[in-house]
C-alpha cells in the first residue's frame, strides 16, 4: 500500500472469520482475482441507501496450499462505509453502505495470507439516486508484498460451526413415534476447541458419544431425537457450549399427530410415522333404511355389539347412513331399538343414535368409514347421489353436516362418497365426487375420501360400483394430497351369476386363474401401477351356509371358496396365484366384510339369525383374510378327523358325509390341516397333469405342492391336485 494511503485519516474495517460455505457462490457483485489479470470487471446495481455485500473471489490467485487468514477493507471518500468484512480460506466478503448521490468511491480491499503475502484490490462504484441505474466497477490491484511490513497472523483461535444450522423433523407420531437426525460440529478454527457442555430439553435428546474437545479441521456427530408426546408442533434449541466462544446454537422444530392418523402413499394406507396399514373392516347397515337406525339393535346392546366386532379381529367399520338421519328431528322406527337393552339410546334422535355409535367405536379405537349409502332412505342402492328431489346440493350439504359434526374424532377416518353410483357415467362421476371432496377437505383436511366404482364404463360392465376402469384415463383429483382412496365391491357366485366366475354345471376358461386378470382390469391396475390405495368396501358371499351357520350346499360352496382363496392371495399382492408377489412384504389391499347384518338377502352375516352366535366358518376365511397370509385352497366347518392315504390309488376321498382335516406328511407338512368338504378329491399323483387320466374331471394343481419321497421304496416326486368338477 502506499505511504499516501497508509497515513490518511480513513475508517478501516477489519475482518472475522466465517467457514468457506458461507462465502457467496456466483453473483454479479463478484470480482474474480487471478494471478493474470488480478480482476475482473463487472456491472452491479447500488442506490445509495442500499447495503449489500461484494465478493472478492481469490482461489485462482492462491498457490496450492495457501490460505486467507485475515481480511480488512476502506473506502475513500468516506461517505461510503465497509460496514462489516468476513473472510474464508479462499475469499472476502465486504459490506458496503451509503455513499452520495452519483458519487464515485474507492474501495481497498487487503487480505493476508498463511504464506505471508499482502494482496490489496481497489475497485471504484458510483453509487446513483435511483436504484434502476446500472453502475460500473473497475478493480486493480497493488504489487504482492511479502515479509516485511507484514502484520502479525492472528492468535490460533477455535470456530465451531454446526451443520445444518437447523432441523425441521418430518410429521411423527405422538407417544409411539421417534424420528433421529445427525448434526455435524467441526472446528474450522485454528486452536482446539474445549466442548463445555451440550443441551437440549424435550421433546427432543440428543446422544454425542462423550464429545469433549475437537482438533482443528475435526468434526463430530450428534445424534438428535425427536420423541413427542403429545400432539401438536414443538420447537427447540441444540445449544454447544465452547470455551472462549459464542455458544453454538441449532433450532429444532417438529410436528407431532396422533399415532393413528392415516394417509396414502402410493398404494397403501400410512399410519402416521410410516408404516403401511390395511383396513380390515365389517359393514354394519341399517342407518340407511327406513329405519333410520343400524340394525339388530332390537336384540343386542350396541356396545356389546361394537365389542364384539373388535374381538373377531375387525379394526374398522363400514357404517352406511342415508340423507334422511341427517334430519335432526328424525326418529328411529318405533321398535327399533330395545329400550331395556339400549337404555343409553331411549328416545333419541337417528343423528343422536349415531353419535353414540360412532362414539363407542372411537373410544374402542375402531376406525370409522362413513357411507353415504342412499340419499333417501330406503332398500339397497339408488345408483346416483343426485336423482328426482335429491340434487347436488342436498348432498353436498348432508356431507357438510356429518363432516362438521365428526371431525373432532380421532378414529372417523373419512368418507365413503356414495355408494354404487351404477347409473352415472365415470367421468361426471369423478366431477361430482372432486366437488364434494374438495369441500369436506375445506373443514376437515385429515379425512380420506373414499370413491367407489360405477357399473359400466365403456363397453365394460362390472358388480355395481366394482367398474374402476375409468381412472386410466380420468383419475380423481383432490386438493389435499395423500387422501384418495378407490373402493370396489367384490361379490362371490352366491350373490349373482357373472361370466368370470364359476358355477354349478359352467366354469370358465382358465378358471380359477381367470380371475386375476379379471381383477386386474377392472380396478387392481390402480393398486398394481402404484395409483392409489384399494379399499374392497364390500366383499362377501353365503359359502354354502345357512342363517344357522350350518352348511347347506357344499358342492356349489366350494367355487365360492375358490373365489374368495383367489381373492385374498390376489390382495396380499400375489400375480396369479404363484408365489411372484407385486406388493412388499406387510403390504396389501383393504377390505370391507359384507356384512357383519344376518338379514342381508345377498349374503346373510357373519352372526348367524339370533344376532349373537358367530358364523365360524365365514369368520374363518375372513380372519385368514385379516393375517395377511394365505387361506388354505378348501376350508371346511370343524368337525375333523383324520384320513390315510392310500398309497395305491394316491387318492383321499371324503365319503363319509362330514367335512375331513387331513395332515398330508408326505409333503413336508405343506398341506398341513387341509380340509376336505363332503363329496371333494384331493389327488397326490405322479402324473404332470391329472385331467389326462380322468376323463370329465377338472383339476387344479396346488402351487408349492411339489416334494420328493419314498413311496413304497422308490424315490418320486409328489405332486398335489384340487378336483374342481
């Protein structure tokens, strides 16, 4: 620097250090040093009331291992001020401010270096009135000083950082749920820096494995946890204390929801925290009806019942409601409830029924889909939401009313828009249900909107509201994300005859592995392709069985037993019935048993007539439903004893007029505690194909049956056959 400059009255600035990641990265206010050219030359806007910071970019003008190690900056004249300098390894940065109106000023820039250079760089700004004028810096540079007249290099001093500054934890669950985040420190200083202490208060912790002091350039973990327990956002605060330094601080921030909360992702419902969840839901009708009340409340006191659906292994319940309970004044059907038994509910209102209901089963923690079944009340669906008196609006408005009077609950998950609009087309289908979405969403945003299936689409017609395959091209979509689940309704051949299905004297090509493809065109695509959840709102079928729970036609049953095997390996996310999954592990398709009602015509219930005794044989396929494994390909009622096999023929047969459960060793217990109904084969055999060998039979080989054994002091290979006619 010359004398001239070193003598002058001026305000010099000196710098502190900051980490090479703070220094600016690319803008206009840059001046680029090289050992050429020294500076660049670059345009920049300044009003004079402005402050703001120009970098002066060095890397190119160190040597290999060279370091900035101090910094400081002037400005002549003096109406321009270097409020503040900072300096990294590789660069300064100074801050400028003020200056007079269409004012030409000199800014000197020094910085010193670990090899004991001086590097001064003069750029000139002319500061303007308006801050749309452009302006231009021009930069030189003195002569590089070395050894004499150097200052001295600043005392070795410690400079922690942490990285990040701070942390936001994802959305986790209150009580249950933890999430962890790493926060580095590094000593970017020149001493080492003594760690005093470290704090933090809960919800949050922290683990630092006995972090005492850190070495220059070193760095450490610390682990952050984040465990709330209650609902609600948390803030807080990391705080490193250093010797002889400014305490280092890290904000923490959190959002804590219930643990029960779910939303989607991809093909599966999400519990709050990550983990996949699957409904395993009953329907419980009757609100629906004109007798403006669930049923079998004549018989059996409701929180007995509700009792009794959480102990067979339901975690939610479908409960269909129609417009007509949203009337306050309405009342249910006299004789509908039993005041000695439902005491609690003499004399209310349907809607007040309903609360009750919904209440227990909140309390019971059983979720809640509700199910605008019916616009009016009545028997069966209506086929639209919108018909004759029931417009638009009405609807709209009862959804508006049941929102408002439910959000409040933890465990009403959302709603069921309507149910089997089999008489709109999909596309004004997906209209209405986004409009009606889009303002349950403006009340209660943490609802899951459920929308089922029309009828026909196209040239393709389906079980009313089972006929998804609109979305292909006309997929719903909400205003909230993660909220959108796709219901079907899946029945067996008991509720009605289709193509696809088999039955007494028909069975379709390929049967039962047609029916994969079958599923998979009309809605399983959504769940394959990774759209959108599937909820199977009503699935269900009579299995031979009377309202006794008594096994009335067990020959027709078995096709219906096929189906429903098929089904649940279908749901679990297996292809065709082979072992080739399409779903991870612990994930699948949920699924709405109809009905937990005995007085459903289509299907009876799974409480046999007198509303209390369990139908085993229904709860039995439906609880190998609910373990996500799967069903044995014949079940049976459990009137069980043993049958040998007969090693010549290699043929069981149940002849006897009761249902049979057989161990089968021979293969290595793979078929163990299979079932046989009254007049059906189990075949092991030799043979690759036993419709070859039995003329106007049909058999289906049993995947994973193959196993080799000594029979009869040869080695062969066993394999396992279903006789299906």
């Amino acid at each position: 620097m010359p004398e001239s400059v070193q003598e002058q009255t001026i305000s010099k600035q000196y710098g502190s250090p900051i980490p090479d990641s703070a220094l600016p990265l690319d803008y206009d206010r840059r001046i680029v040093m090289d050992s050429t050219s020294c500076c660049s030359i670059a345009f920049f806007e300044k009003h004079s009331k402005e402050v703001l910071d120009y970098f002066i970019d060095a890397m190119k003008w160190l040597e290999p291992r060279e370091l900035i190690i101090g910094a400081s900056a002037w400005c002549e004249p003096d109406t321009l001020v270097a409020t503040r300098v900072e300096y990294a390894s590789t660069g300064a940065v100074v801050w400028l401010a003020g200056g007079g109106d269409n004012e030409r000023q000199t800014v000197s820039v020094q910085v010193s270096t670990s090899l004991g250079k001086i590097k001064i760089v003069r750029f000139v700004i002319e500061t303007q009135g308006t801050a749309d004028m452009f302006a231009l810096i021009t930069a030189e540079d003195d002569e590089v000083t070395v050894g004499s007249n150097v200052p001295p290099a600043p005392e070795p001093a410690a400079h922690v950082v942490a990285y990040p500054s701070s942390i936001t934890f994802p959305e986790t669950a209150a009580v249950s749920g933890q999430v962890m985040k790493p926060i580095v420190l590094k000593n970017e200083g020149t001493a080492t820096a003594i760690i005093e202490s470290i704090t933090i208060a809960a919800p949050f912790t922290q683990q630092n494995a006995g972090v005492t002091q850190l070495e220059p350039g070193e760095f450490a973990q610390i682990q952050v946890t984040y465990s709330p327990q209650d609902v609600g956002s948390h803030l807080g605060q990391l705080e490193v204390g250093v010797l002889n330094h400014d305490a280092v601080i890290v904000n923490l921030s959190g959002t804590a929801d219930s643990a029960h909360k779910i939303t989607t992702l991809g093909n599966q419902l999400i519990l709050t925290g990550g983990t996949p969840f699957r409904l395993k839901s009953v329907n419980w009708f009757g609100a629906e009806t004109d007798v403006y009340a669930p049923h079998g409340l004549w018989v059996r006191n409701y929180k007995d019942l509700i009792d009794q659906i959480k102990a067979m292994g339901f975690n939610s319940v479908r409960l269909p409601f129609s417009g007509d309970v949203c009337d306050l004044f309405r009342r249910p059907q006299v004789g509908t409830i039993n005041s000695t038994i439902n005491s609690e509910l003499d004399g209310l209102t349907s809607i007040e029924v309903l609360d009750r209901i919904i209440a227990y089963l909140n309390e019971s923690e059983l979720y809640v889909i509700l199910d605008h079944h019916r616009g009016i009340a009545g028997d069966g669906p209506d086929g639209s939401p919108v018909s004759g008196v029931y417009s638009y609006r009405t609807w709209l408005n009862h959804w508006l009313f049941m929102v408002n009077r439910y959000k409040h609950l933890d465990y009403v998950l959302g709603a069921d828009l309507h149910n089997e609009p089999y008489l709109l087309e999909w596309d004004m289908w997906a209209s209405f249900a986004e409009g009606i979405a889009k303002n349950i969403h403006a009340i209660a945003p943490h609802w899951l909107i459920f929308v089922e299936g029309v009828g026909t689409h196209g040239a393709n017609s389906y079980w009313w509201g089972g006929e998804l395959s609109g979305v292909a091209t006309r997929p719903i979509k909400l205003t909230v994300p993660n909220r959108l689940v796709y219901s079907v309704h899946e029945y067996g051949q008991s509720v009605g005859q289709q193509d696809w299905l088999a039955r007494d004297g028909y069975a379709p090509s390929q049967w039962p592995y047609n029916l994969y493809d079958v599923w998979r065109q009309y809605w399983g695509f959504i769940a394959e392709q990774n759209i959108a959840p599937i909820w199977i709102g009503e699935v269900g079928g009579k299995f031979g069985v009377n309202g006794d729970g008594e096994l009335v036609n067990p020959f027709d049953a078995q096709y219906e037993r096929q189906w429903i095997y098929h089904l649940q390996r279908y749901i679990d996310g297996f292809v065709d019935g082979s072992t080739d999954r399409w779903l991870d592990s612990g994930e699948g398709i949920s699924f709405a048993y109809w009905s937990l009602n005995p007085n459903s015509g289509d299907t009876g219930g799974i409480l046999c007539d007198d509303w209390q005794t369990e139908q085993t044989y229904k709860l039995e396929l439906i609880r190998m439903m609910m373990a996500n494994m799967a069903l044995p390909l014949v079940l049976g009622l459990p009137m069980l004893v043993w049958e040998d096999i007969d090693q010549n023929s290699q043929i069981i047969l149940n002849k006897d007029g009761v249902d049979y459960s057989i161990t089968i060793s021979d293969l290595n217990n793979k078929m163990n505690d299979m079932t046989l109904a009254i007049g059906q084969v189990l075949k092991i055999d030799q043979s690759s194909d036993p419709n070859a060998l039995y003329a106007g039979q049909s058999w289906v080989f049993i995947p994973n049956s193959e196993t080799t054994e000594d029979i009869n002091g040869q080695s062969v290979v066993l394999k396992a056959w279903y006789r299906i006619s």
